[in-house]
C-alpha cells in the first residue's frame, strides 16, 4: 500500500436509517488526480469527510498519507489539506492576511506565517493582488486563495469537493490550471465535481460512486471504452429523409443508430472510424442526403455516468 496516499477498505457510514457509504472502496496512487464522481446523494461528500477524519466509518478502514483516519487521525491532519465546496476566506482581510492567518491557525511562528504566505500568494498567482482585501477578488481568484489556505502546511494530500461550482469559465480555467500544477508538484489530489469534462481534462483516475460504493473505478479513457469505441455523429438538412439517413448509417454501425429528430441528428457507434466515414459520406452522396454536419467522436463521460449510474439503479 505504500505506493498509494489514500486507501480505502469496506467503508460503511449511516446516519440513523440512511446508509451513506456502502462498502465504499478506493485507492489513489500518490502524485495523481483522482476524480469521484457520482449523483447527488451518492455518497461523495461522506466520502471525503471520513478521509479527511471529520466523520468516523462505521465499520471498514481507510488510511491517508499511511495513517489510519479513525486510529490516528492527528498524524492525517497533518499531512492533508481540504478546500470544501465554499471557499473558506474571509472578505476584511487581504489575501496576504488571511493566509497569515491560517498560518498562525496551524502553529506557525509570525515570520514563518509570513514568509509561508508570500510563498503560496507567488505559487498561486495572486502575489499582485495580495495586499487586496478579498471582498474585490473575483470567484476564480478567491477559490485559488482557499487553495493556497489548504497548502499551508505542504500536505500531501489535497482534497478538493467540487472546487469549481458556480465559478464562470474563466475561473474555472484558472482552478484547473492550479490543479495540475499541484499534481505535477507531486501532491496528491481527490476532488470531487458535477463536471464531468472537468473530470475528463483533470483526473488520471476516476471513480463512479452510487449508492454509497464505487461501481466503475479506471482512466477515463478506459472508462469511455466501456460503451464502445468511437461514435459517427450527423445532422440531415431534411427532416424527412431522417429514416434515409439512418438506414445508410446502419450499414458500418455496430449498433442501431440513435435518431433524435427534434435536432434531425443520428449518432451510432463504428469500430473503423475512417472506412465508417468514408462509406457514409459517399452513400448519403450518391442517395442525394444532403447532411449539415457530419463527424466522429469518442464517448463522453456524460455517456458512460449516464450509462454507468443506470445499470446501477436497474
């Protein structure tokens, strides 16, 4: 287990008759982004609050940073850090204030605080507006402060819970760009998010959890090849040679086309991409289709969480 920071056996937690956690199992290898993700009520956020010792297991074990969380959760605090779903600032102080603060909260002497802050307002980007009071950041660089509050202490391990709700795109941009940078700093992270491109631009590991267990755990990329390879989308200008269209596609899909006629669209999976689009382009040609758009894809993980969290309901 030691190449891994977070390990997680059997975890079960119930709160009076729910049951949040469920047999809950995960290992995320250390210097890596691993992404849960799983509907509303999943389980998810449990999850984080048991690994980060908020909340007591019922019953299974987890270790974080090689310590086990119930038995010896000091030694896990020392070694994590947790930026939860709101950013955790306050809006009087600068953003150097705060960070000296959060370094006095974790016994830091004044000039180590204050040296520590300098350090993480550089690393984070926010060094020209350090001497700002936070109420004038935006939301991209107010998340980046409660990132940098989180690695007061270098830990080796970051939690993140949903890190980017409600940020607009160019926030959001920055969050990212931040988190790559910590893993290829060789911190650990798990986040959690409702994004699932977030997860896919992100994470090397992710793991789907329903009803409080991880039902799908891999790289999103073997997780997309679950539901087939790639996907040959296209549009018809007509709406009525929609079947037409569909009959052509049939031909070099592995599958029954997928029509949606309100956007006259098909979708359908195919194993040989470019013979698949060659074939398809020249018949709807010779059979006079004409098409607005015509390309191929591989499955999103929108596809494989819906695909997923189905058979999981089922």
């Amino acid at each position: 287990m030691n190449s891994y920071s977070i390990v997680a056996e059997g975890l079960g937690k119930r709160f009076g008759d729910t049951t949040a956690l469920d047999g809950f199992d995960l290992r995320v290898a250390g210097g890596s982004v691993c992404a849960l993700l799983g509907p509303n009520g999943a389980g998810k956020t449990t999850a984080v609050r048991v690994l980060t010792t908020l909340a007591r297991p019922h019953s299974g074990r987890a270790l974080v940073a090689g310590f086990d969380v119930a038995r010896r959760p000091a030694e896990v605090r020392r070694r994590i850090g947790l930026a939860g779903q709101e950013a955790a600032v306050d809006e009087i102080l600068t953003g150097r204030e705060n960070l000296e603060m959060w370094g006095r909260l974790h016994h830091l002497g004044a000039a180590a605080a204050r040296r520590r802050a300098g350090e993480l307002l550089e690393r984070f980007g926010l060094a020209e507006a350090a001497d700002r009071r936070v109420r004038h950041y935006s939301g991209g660089m107010r998340r980046r402060l409660d990132l940098a509050a989180a690695f007061i202490q270098a830990p080796r391990v970051l939690f993140l819970d949903e890190p980017t709700t409600g940020l607009d795109p160019r926030s959001r941009t920055e969050v990212w760009r931040t988190v790559r940078a910590l893993a290829d700093a060789g911190s650990t992270v798990l986040m959690t998010t409702q994004y699932l491109f977030e997860a896919d631009q992100l994470a090397r590991q992710i793991a789907v959890i329903d009803g409080g267990r991880v039902i799908a755990d891999d790289t999103p990329e073997r997780l997309k090849s679950l539901i087939g390879g790639d996907h040959l989308d296209l549009v018809v200008r007509d709406p009525a040679r929609l079947g037409d269209a569909a009959a052509v596609l049939a031909g070099v899909a592995q599958a029954e086309p997928v029509a949606d006629a309100d956007a006259r669209r098909l979708t359908a999976p195919v194993r040989d991409r470019v013979a698949a689009l060659t074939t398809v382009v020249r018949e709807l040609e010779r059979r006079g289709i004409e098409v607005e758009d015509v390309s191929l894809r591989r499955p999103t993980l929108d596809e494989v969480f819906l695909s997923l969290t189905a058979e999981a309901a089922a």
